[in-house]
C-alpha cells in the first residue's frame, strides 16, 4: 500500500507521483500518456501486487478506461497538453 497519512485518502506517494508526472509530460509538450492499471473495486488486493497502481487512481487524473486487458487489467489513456 502506498504510505499516507490515515486522514489523507486518495493523497498518498502514487497520487502524488502521477500528479508530478503529468506535469512534467505537459512541461515538455505533451502527449498521449497510457498505463495499464488493475481495476480493485469491490475486492481487496495487497497493495505489494500492483504493480503498476489502480484504474481509480488513474481516472481521478483523468484517464479513461481504453479497453480490458486482463481479467482486472487495463488499457487506460489521456491526452496530456
């Protein structure tokens, strides 16, 4: 699980490091930017497994979900100006 404070949901290290990330991707001109996050909802998973964060991660930074490439996995993208 990402370290946070136990009052500060949503705002741990990943959240601020995709925010960070963006930014800089804007920074340098942009682009389309993609990920393949695990889709959690309505299941626990360890956080050591995700390897690559949570779809609702990515859509609270505006991702949409592009198409499932997994049983929980997806495709998921934003275009970054």
């Amino acid at each position: 699980m990402p370290f946070r404070r136990a009052d500060a949901p949503g705002r741990g290290v990943a959240d601020a490091a995709l925010a960070r990330a963006l930014e800089e991707i804007s920074r340098l001109g942009g682009g389309t930017v993609e990920s393949y996050p695990e889709d959690t909802a309505g299941r626990k998973v360890p956080g050591s497994f995700l390897y690559n964060a949570t779809v609702a991660l990515f859509e609270r930074h505006g991702f949409e979900r592009i198409r499932q490439i997994g049983k929980h996995h997806w495709v998921v993208s934003r275009f970054v100006g």
